[in-house]
C-alpha cells in the first residue's frame, strides 16, 4: 500500500532563518524544518535518535545538524546519525514552490 | 509471567534464561551473548538496585565528583527494552527452587527458567567489631554507599577509611576533595600490600600524605565510638580518632548467599567448572561470586574473561573454557599511578631488576623467575605497564632485553630499532590486549580505525570500548592512533580547532585581528576552512573570537551561537528551559521574590532551586512561555542572568561588615560593584566570581575565577579557581588596598582572558597553560598594561550591556522568530 503524499504549506521560506531552524507541531509529533547556508530545506522527526533532544534547537552545519544536547550530528538528508554513532529520526520530503515550503505528509 | 516477547518460526517458546544481578558481569555475559546469538533466549534480569546497568569500577570518580551518574551508566533503560530484556530493577530474588525451577523476589513474583546465571557479585566485609553498626558507618559497594558518603561529606568534618586497599584508598581520596579531613587505617605494614611491596607502599603513603591524608600503618582498630551516630574510632593500642564517617573498606566475599540456600556447591565462592556451570547443569554462575580452580577473583577484567566463555557456552559454542585469569591492578586516584601485575613476592630462584628515581619519585621493580617475568610493580611512571603484563602473560623469556628491560618498552631491540612510544605499539602484536578492563585487542582497535575512519580517542572509546572504562590505556590506545593514521592523526599539542580547518585557536585568533577579518564567512575564505559553513564546534569559536576583537563592529550571528546563548535560557533534557533572573551579589527583596513567585504560579513551572551562586533557578519552563516569562521579570525590574552562557554568570557574596561581627570589608556593596561592572559580557568560557568579607571566606572565594577576599588592610585578589570537575584553588594575583583597585584589576584580568584564551578554555586551564607570571606580568607588573587592559574591557562593555531578555518582549519580531511554532498541521 502506498499511499499519496498530502502536501501542507506551512509558510514562507523566509520564515526560517538561514543555518536555522522552526518547528512545526504535527499529531504524530513535533517536526523540525530547517534551511541550510545553500538555501535548501528539510524536514526531520524533531527528535535527535539518542536521548530524543530536540533537533530544531541544534547548530546547522552543511546539511547537517547537531543536536544541543550531546552533540551527535544528525544528516538533514536522511536523517541518520554520523560518525560512529547509530540510529535514525524519521526524515520528511519538503517541496518549496513560490516562496513557500511543503511539507508532504501522509495523509 | 510475561517475559514471552516472540517466538521462533517455528513456534517453540524461546528457553527462559534468568540473570541474577544487573552488575558488571551479569550484564556484561548478556552483551557477549546477544553478541553471539541475539534473540535465542527470552532474557530477565533481577537487580537488588533500582537503578539500571553502571559502571562500578567507577564509583571512585563518582564520589569525587570527577563524573556523574548519568557518565558511569553502562546500558539505560532502552538498551534493555530494545533486546527484548525484561528488567526488575530493585526487586531482589529471595529464593531459588531448583525443583520447580523458578526464582522467586522479593515482591512475590516468580520467574521460571531452563537456564539461571547467579551474579550476584560480592559483599563488602565488615569487620565484627563493637559500633560496626552505627549510623554514619558505610561501606564502599554501590552509588547508595556513595550517596551517603557525599550526603556525610556534606557536612565536612572527620572520615576515617578502615583499609588501605585499592578500594579504601579510592575512598579515601574522594572524601578528601570533597573537603573532608581523612584518617587512613590500615592493618598491614604498608598500604596496598597485596598490590604493592613494601617500597611502593612507602611511596604511596608519603603521596597521599602530600595531598592532606592521614596514613596509619599497622594500625588495628578495636571499636567504633559512639551512641545514636559514630563520633570516633578506638585503635587497639589506646589511640582513638574523632570520627563522623567511618568507610569500612577492608575487602570483599563472594554473595553465595542465594547459591548455598538452593543446595548448590558452595566454597569461599560459588564452585563453577571452566564453562561457568555448577554442579546443577541448568545454573551458571559468573563473576566475584564465583570460584574456579580455587581462585576468586575482584578486577574487571577475569570477569570479562569469564563472561565470554559463559556466552560461548550459552549460545551453544563449545569453545576451550576458561583457564583462570593472571591479573593487573592499578590505583584510580588522579595523579597516583601505581600498576602491579603478578607475583612479586620475591623468594629462592627469583631476580629483582630495580629502577629509582627519587627526584621524580619513580619506582618500578620487576621480578624474573627462570628469564621469565614473575611480577611486576610500577610506581609514578606506569607507561610500560601494560608491556611487561603482555610479556608475563605470554611467559617470554625477556634475557634478551635484559639489559634494558627496566626502561621501558621504548627502549627495548626489536627489528625496527623501536625506541618511541608510536614504535613500541606498533611493534605489539594484533592479539596483544590494549584495554584489560574490556578485553579489547590491538587488532579489533586497528581494524575499527581502518574501516569506520577514526580519528579520535573519543570515537576508538565510542566503537570499541578500549579505554572505556578506567582509561588507564587512554596513552596506548593514542599511540594506535598515531601509529595507524600516520600523519593524519594530530595528538595533544598544537592542533587544529576542529575537523573543518588546519588552524588552531591561536593562530585563527591572530589572523582575525592581523587581517581585519569581520564575519565569519570573510574568516572561512581567508583562512580557508575546508567546510562551506563550519560546524557545531568551531561555529561558536569564530563567533566569539570575532565578538572580542571587534567589539561595537561585529553584529552577533545567532545562527553560529548554541542553542542557550540563542534563546537566552537554559535547555534542559527534556527541551524545556530554566531561567534565572540577575540578583545583584546574591541580593534580593521582597518585591523580586513576590515577581518570581507570581510568575513561577502563572505559567506552571515545576520547579524552583536555588543555585550554587546565589540565584533561583526557574526549572521546566516550555520555549513558548519564554518571552512573556521574560517580560514579567522584566517588569519587576530583573534582567537575565546570564546562567546560560559563555559570560560572567554571578558574583557570589557573604554579608561582609554590614551584618557579620568579623567581616571587615563591605563585601557585598564591592560584589554588587563588581557585577554592574561586568555583567553581560561574554568570555571564552563561563565565568564565577565570588567576594568574601574576611579570610573565612564564606562566599568560596577560592574556586572562582576571580576571587576577592577582604582582609584588615585591603583586598586579597585571587585567580584561576575552578570548583567543578577538577577542583583548582586559585593563585594570589595581588593584594591590593582600594575597591578602585579591585575594580581596575578585574577588569583587567577578565579582559586579558577573552583576548588570550582559547574558545571553551576556563581560567584554571588557561593560568595552568599560560602560566601564572604571565598573567602577572601584564595586569600586575606592568601598570599601564592594566590601565589599557580595563580600558578596552569598558569600551566593549558599552556595547555588551543590553538586556537580552528586554530585546526579545512579546510582540517583537525577534520573540516571534526564535520562539513561537511556525505551523501547526493536521
């Protein structure tokens, strides 16, 4: 079963600061959408995979984040931890059309 | 019972194995299990303590607070839960019924099993003597023996140690940095005698002695003293000694408690054949409760040996079973290294080779038996330690490095005329074990190295363990690293900021100024950073160094700031906050209070604190909440505190001669002074301060970064205290007479700090690396220095003195960016 994505808009690309991030509250659990140096946007579970610190609140780098509460470094792309820690958060697709940013979620 | 998780495909239930003990060897004979075969078994784990799996050989650290508890866990509670492991923490089993086979605990829950494994560990012995029970009599076993060590120490006052044994004397020295007067009581001639002969004992003793420590020797003690709660300690020859916590520390025996009321075989340990079975083929036993061959053992690393064969043997692996262990010791006291290894006994047909350097206070003595190495004991240079092990595990005749063989492995012959430390490890061979604790040989850390690209001790201790534990391989382990990355790899020394440039924070901070380099991006093109934006690490680094050098010119990059010093509070584990409001020297009033109070109420926050420099603490407050939180303290007059932050946090004061009969300085009105002076700015690390009315020093002025006590003629100014992991006393910078004079110094001094440290350097390891004489030379010696010193640290000042939280009130752009949600979807 593969169900279409259902595509929300939840505001202006500008709305994120640049190498930062905003949250954006969902049933299923709050999500972190962040913008990195290059202008691109992602969206992760916000939930760093060790102790569940929130991502949304961590240093961008690359298209990478650090979570604020020890420092493992999570890939905005897929979500993985790097380096030699283990683990995943959910990564969620992202679209931005005319300025605004799309998050595709399952409807 | 509802341990049955899954089931096999073909549908039998899993065989049911239960562990006794959640400790270092139960747990540790789970790991290599599920190593080996996870999911064979549907596992439960029975802990008398209702705490998960720790690390106990670090207990030591723990109570001197050089760790916490959350750094000595081994698994949390995830680890079990997401093997499948049912954990009954604090639920000990009373009972085994081997006919029926079940465990029965404490609670009344029964367990059944087709395979049991007793850990149960040992039991610290406590001598039969009168008072040996009294309250304020501990032994030194678990983190509640360490709790009511710390909650004793608290009160300060007398510790006596009963035993100078490695474990006494870990105790020992904890309970002395935690500011206790401690007597060490021993009953053998010298300490550590079954580590340690007599020389090395001595040695030791006059250490410890050095650092403040009382040691008897030959000392035996009669009773304990006291009637609801210990005063003292009577010694058999008529001494006594004053007494508020007495540490029984005088060895341990096997728990064969449970294993002896079930009717299994039971010697001074619970008796197992070389696959870690009893005499019942269904119960294992594994650990410090057990005996084999004859032996108990009381180090890590047998129990780790022990728990591999024990795994091989449960996930059906006939493997050559365990043959005893030869083991090393080392004392866990910062500072002190002391190794003994084997039998050093001396007697007929054995050789001593010894090695003294009195000025450095080094003793090593090796003993040889037949050119082989019998025992080994090192004393103030323990470098080589884990060499001569290797060569006495491996009986090698050693005649051929006979004549060096005292010095060290560096100077040993070998094909590659190895004679550094690099070369010695490379030398070794893969099988030769580099971290006894973990049993982890050179080639797993090699291969680990190889393939997953590290780099770091931190990420060989993440993957491998080596060096997990007690860290007394960390310089082997390096030299791995040296040895297998080449040049790649950059030890202590110089070396560059982070993985993202060659740089180190010297020579970036030198370039900023020399070039006029005034953004972060201007400094990554210039100095040519090898990232497009930096990282976590040197992101904040850049920010500060570019904050300091041009103060009033560089806009703050927010972005480039972790997440306290961006949102101005405090995030807690579980992504709330903590605010704390400013009170000038530790001073407030009822208007403030009720402010507080009428906040802590309005927007539900759980808890309320006070902090170890004199504010309160508003735990648990959610992000949202943060601005108008802000805006109500802001109304009553507070600002922020800045306890968040790489700045100046508090001036911590006592009441000084307003109040106190002895104070003779008005300290509090020099603290409140002192923090209008310098709040606000922003310093490569945190920054404390503290001002003591009289030389009794009520406000810790000693452990500070700048530390002031009032004297009958002026003003004692202290620098470079740090009460926090490693604890430092500051140095006197200078004695001084006018508060002027207090002002103009500490300004001086914090100004030289930002500009001279390194980014996350505090004071104690910025003097102890630069030196006191230089600091002196520049804020004391040279006047004129200072004058411009203070200067420049007010004109920075001009621009650093905004209130955080005012810029960010409700309403403002900036609390509608950084603090409320984007969006909220369905």
């Amino acid at each position: 079963m593969h169900r279409p994505l259902d595509w929300k808009d939840i505001g202006q690309l500008t709305d994120i600061p640049v190498q930062g991030a905003r949250r954006v509250e969902h049933p299923a659990g709050r999500i972190a959408v962040f913008r990195t140096i290059d202008d691109q946007v992602f969206a992760l579970r916000d939930e760093c995979p060790h102790k569940k610190g929130p991502l949304s609140e961590g240093i961008v780098h690359g298209h990478a984040v650090t979570c604020p509460l020890h420092n493992w470094v999570i890939d905005l792309a897929t979500g993985e931890a790097t380096g030699p820690d283990e683990g995943c958060t959910g990564h969620i697709p992202v679209r931005v059309e005319g300025g605004r940013v799309l998050l595709g979620l399952v409807g | 019972m509802t341990t049955n998780h899954s089931s096999p495909p073909d549908g039998a239930p899993k065989p049911r194995l239960v562990v006794i003990g959640n400790g270092m060897a139960g747990i540790r004979a789970v790991e290599e299990l599920l190593d080996r075969a996870p999911g064979l078994y549907d596992i439960s784990v029975f802990g008398a303590e209702p705490r998960v799996n720790y690390n106990r050989i670090m207990l030591s650290p723990l109570l001197s607070g050089e760790k916490t508890f959350d750094q000595i866990v081994i698994n949390d509670r995830d680890w079990y839960s997401d093997n499948g492991i049912t954990l009954y923490a604090g639920d000990a089993v009373e009972m085994i019924d081997r006919q029926r086979q079940v465990v029965i605990a404490t609670s009344g829950l029964e367990c059944p099993y087709d395979r049991l494994l007793i850990a149960t560990g040992s039991m610290p012995i406590v001598i039969p003597i009168p008072g040996a029970r009294l309250p304020g009599v501990v032994t030194f076993r678990d983190v509640d023996d360490v709790d009511a060590m710390l909650a004793a120490s608290a009160k300060g006052g007398h510790a006596v140690v009963i035993g100078g044994g490695l474990l006494g004397l870990e105790a020992a020295v904890g309970l002395k940095a935690r500011g206790m007067d401690v007597t060490v009581l021993h009953l053998a001639g010298h300490l550590m005698e079954r580590q340690l002969d007599a020389s090395a004992g001595h040695l030791l003793a006059k250490e410890l002695e050095r650092r403040g420590l009382s040691v008897l020797t030959a000392a035996d003690t009669a009773a304990i003293l006291g009637e609801s709660h210990v005063t003292g300690v009577a010694l058999k020859d008529g001494r006594e000694l004053p007494a508020d916590l007495v540490v029984m520390a005088v060895g341990i025996r096997p728990d064969t408690r449970l294993a002896a009321a079930a009717g299994l075989e039971v010697g001074r340990g619970i008796l197992v054949d070389d696959h870690m079975v009893t005499n019942d083929p269904a119960i294992m036993a594994v650990g410090e409760c057990v005996q084999h061959r004859g032996s108990c053992y009381g180090l890590v690393q047998p129990l780790f040996e022990m728990a591999k064969v024990l795994a091989d043997h449960l996930a059906g692996r006939k493997g050559a079973g365990y043959a005893g262990s030869v083991t090393s010791t080392k004392l866990k006291v910062t500072g002190v290294d002391v190794f003994s290894a084997g039998d050093f006994s001396g007697g007929p047909g054995t050789e001593d080779i010894v090695f003294r350097d009195a000025g450095r206070g080094i003793y090593k003595r090796i003993v040889l038996e037949e050119g082989r190495i019998k025992g080994a004991v090192l004393y103030g240079d323990t470098g080589d330690g884990g060499w001569y092990f290797q060569l006495l595990k491996a009986g090698e005749d050693v005649s051929p490095l006979r004549d060096t063989l005292i010095f060290g492995q560096g100077f040993a012959p070998s094909e590659g005329g190895a004679a550094n430390p690099t070369a010695a490890v490379a030398a070794l061979p893969d099988t030769a074990e580099i971290c006894g604790c973990n049993g982890v040989c050179k080639g797993t850390i090699v291969k680990a190295i190889n393939e997953k690209g590290l780099t770091t001790l931190d990420a060989v201790k993440a993957c491998t363990k080596a060096s997990a534990s007690c860290g007394s391989c960390t310089g082997l382990v390096e030299g791995l690293l040296a040895h297998t990355l080449g040049g790649d790899y950059q030890a202590a020394g110089v070396k560059p900021m982070c993985k993202c440039t060659d740089h180190d924070h010297d020579s970036v901070r030198r370039l900023i100024r020399v070039q006029g380099l005034k953004s972060i991006p201007d400094v990554m093109q210039a100095l040519e950073w090898k990232t497009p934006d930096g990282c976590h690490s040197c992101r904040p680094a850049l920010n500060y160094y570019l904050l300091a050098s041009w103060p009033g010119e560089y806009v703050d990059h927010a972005a480039s700031r972790f997440v306290n010093e961006r949102v101005h509070a405090n995030i807690q584990k579980d992504g709330t906050y903590s605010v704390v409001p400013r009170m000038w020297g530790g001073l407030t009033n009822a208007s403030e209070l009720r402010a507080i109070a009428d906040v802590v109420e309005k927007f539900d926050i759980p808890t309320v604190k006070v902090t170890g420099g004199q504010r309160i603490d508003l735990l648990g407050v959610k992000k949202d909440d943060l601005p108008a939180v802000w805006a109500d303290l802001n109304a009553a007059g507070m600002v922020s505190g800045h306890a968040y932050g790489k700045s100046l946090r508090t001036v911590k004061t006592c009441v000084g001669s307003d109040w106190c009969r002895f104070g003779t300085q008005k300290s509090l009105e020099v603290g409140v002074n002192l923090e209008r002076m310098t709040w606000g700015s922003w310093t490569p690390h945190k920054f404390k301060m503290a001002v003591s009315g009289c030389p009794r020093n009520c406000a810790e002025a000693t452990i500070k970064d700048f530390g002031v006590i009032a004297t009958d003629g002026g003003f004692d100014l202290l620098v470079g205290g740090n009460g926090g992991i490693k604890l430092r006393g500051t140095d006197l910078l200078a004695k001084v007479t006018t508060e002027e004079e207090v002002q103009e110094y500490c300004a001086a001094f914090m100004q030289l700090y930002r500009e001279e440290a390194h980014y996350l350097e505090r004071t104690a390891p910025w003097i102890e690396r630069v030196g006191l004489d230089f600091v002196k030379a520049r804020v004391v010696d040279d006047a004129e220095n200072r004058r411009a010193l203070h200067e420049r640290f007010l004109a920075s000042q001009r621009h650093a003195q905004v209130d955080p939280w005012a810029e960010r009130a409700p309403g403002t752009a900036a609390a509608a960016r950084d603090f409320r949600t984007l969006a909220t979807v369905e």
